[in-house]
C-alpha cells in the first residue's frame, strides 16, 4: 500500500482515544475510528480529517470493516461500568480482536495498559487489564502494551480524583494506601509513547513500563497538588482499616467520579506501581525535551492542558473514562457508547 499508513484508534470517546487522534493526524497518519454512535464524535475537531465506522466492538463484522487495511490498531477498550462478569466481557472481547486483527493482516497492536508490581496478588480490574495484555500479544500480531499507572491530565479520571480529593478535602481521614509509591506521567509523555509505539520492529511484542521522572506517594501528590493550586497544605490521617469497598464509596461521594469507577482506581492504588524498566526510550526515544516532572504536568493539567492537547468536547467527563484512562466498554455501554 502506497501513500500515508492508516492508523485505527478504538475507544475515541474516550480520554486517551480523543487525543490520540489529532496527534496522529499531525503525524501524518490516516486515522480510521471506531465507535458504536457515530453522533459521540460529531462535535470533535477533526471529524472531517477521519474515517468512521459505526459499529459494535464486540462484533467480529464490524472489526473486519474497521481493520481492513491498517497498519496499526490503537486498544483502548476495558469494562467500567460497575456491573459483574466484566472479567469475561473484556476477555472475548480481546480474543475476537486479537483474532480478527490478525485475519486483517494488522501490522501492530497497541494496547494502553495498568503498571502493576509483579509477583502480587491483583485487584481485579487490574489482573483483567493484564489478562487482556496477554491475550493480545498472543494473537499473532506484533503487540506493545504500555503499562501507566496515574496519567496527569485534565479530565484523565485518575487526575480528576487527585483534583476533587485535594480542593474539596481540606482535612480526611484516608486508606493506608496513601503511602503507596506511584509513579505518574503526563498525557504528554504518554500520547509521545503511544505514538512512537507505532515504529516499533516487527519482532517486538511485549510489555513497556512508562513513568514520569519521579516516584511519589499519593500523600505527596495530594501535598504538592495543594500547593500548585495556592491552596493551604492538606491534613491527612490514614487509618489502616478502609477497605477498597469503602474507599470507593468515599472516592463516589467527594468527587465526580462515580463508585462504579472509583472502585478499579482505588483497586490499582492499593498496590504500589512503579517502573522496573524504561526500555521503550531504547526503541522509540523520550518525548522532547525529555519527561515532564509531577509539578509541570500537574500545572498544565491545572490550566486545562492549554500547551497540548487542548481537551476535547466530553473528554472531562471521568464517568467516560479509566484509570489508565482508555474508553470503557461494559455492556450496553462499549466503545464510543
């Protein structure tokens, strides 16, 4: 095939999806979308510059329209939405795009992931994300899961609690889990990696840790998050007995984002997520001018990401959107839902 490679990006309703696309098109890629309702992405920027496909995610028609010709498949599909047997939804859902994105000839995968310790036992949500990881650098197509922990990122649902907890919580009683480490990155940093993900040799298929350049607790990010927002410094008492349960009742009630999310959040923070490697750097190269440290991506995301990318319509909206911040795909509600 002549001409600019196509890039299909799934879950565009989404945090991750919505701004991976003019990134894309920036670079000079054909940009194909998937989305169950085509009216999701009506307002968007670059509605004109792209081909859509109207279609449900789980069905393997729609997959063989959306696949057809591409180059690499942008992964940003995981159930959210609160209700049991998720387990089993993300995972044939994985399996029927693992196997029609090899019938397709697709040149990659790429799949945004959750960075989790090894050798531990996982919260749900989180060994689901892992278990999806695998199936697809399973399917026979060069594969790279990138695993992110925190994104720092105006409307990311994982900055959202950080945002809602510190400027409404003055003084809280907290999970032990605050003194977890945590290494967050930027949205930049992570569309950079995505992105260059792309080139990556054919006979690369395996999982990428990426980071920013510092390793925190969530007590420090909440402290820090404070003091960029000219706000007094926050009292914090953990207690060892709020149960992940509870914890996402609490996250559901002091901020925007709904208990059905919170829990997989809160579930991903009771672990401590920190890079055991860097090797991505090694194939595709840093962002320019290198990773963005917690106080200028916190900045910026404070600002509404007004360098780049500026947010897109429904884009801050955290019931849309995960901790590693793809769309979510749950029942009735899938991709571009």
């Amino acid at each position: 095939m002549t001409g600019p490679r196509r890039a299909l990006v799934t879950g565009v309703t989404g945090y991750i999806g919505s701004r991976l696309v003019p990134r894309l098109l920036d670079e000079g890629w054909r940009v194909r979308v998937l989305t169950r309702d085509a009216s999701k992405v009506a307002e968007r920027t670059w509605l004109d510059r792209v081909e859509v496909v109207e279609g449900d995610a789980a069905s393997e028609g729609t997959l063989a329209r959306a696949l057809a010709d591409v180059d690499v498949a942008y992964y940003f599909l995981h159930s959210m939405d609160g209700a049991g047997g998720f387990v089993e939804r993300d995972r044939r859902l994985a399996e029927t795009f693992g196997r029609c994105a090899h019938e397709a000839g697709v040149g990659r995968i790429v799949y945004l992931s959750g960075l989790h310790p090894h050798g531990e036992e996982l919260s749900d949500h989180l060994a689901s994300r892992v278990e999806v990881g695998e199936i697809l650098m399973a399917s026979g197509v060069p594969t790279a899961v990138l695993q992110a922990a925190v994104i720092l990122g105006s409307g990311s649902a994982s900055f959202e609690m950080l945002r809602h907890l510190t400027t409404r919580l003055p003084a809280m009683v907290t999970p032990k889990w605050l003194d977890n480490r945590i290494q967050p990155i930027a949205v930049r940093d992570v569309l950079h990696y995505l992105v260059g993900a792309a080139d990556l040799p054919a006979d690369v298929t395996r999982t990428f840790d990426i980071g920013g350049p510092e390793v925190l607790t969530y007590r420090e990010m909440i402290n820090r998050f404070a003091k960029l927002a000219g706000l007094r410094p926050r009292v914090i008492v953990s207690v060892p007995v709020l149960s992940p349960y509870l914890a996402s009742q609490w996250v559901g009630l002091v901020t925007p984002v709904p208990t059905g999310v919170a829990k997989p959040l809160v579930g991903s923070l009771l672990h401590e997520v920190v890079c055991t490697e860097h090797d991505i750097d090694d194939l595709v190269g840093p962002p320019p001018g290198g990773l963005l440290g917690y106080d200028r991506a916190v900045s910026d995301a404070i600002a509404g990401d007004g360098v780049v990318p500026r947010p897109e319509p429904g884009t801050t909206d955290p019931a849309r959107i995960t901790a590693a911040d793809p769309d979510w795909a749950g029942g009735a509600r899938r991709s571009g839902s």
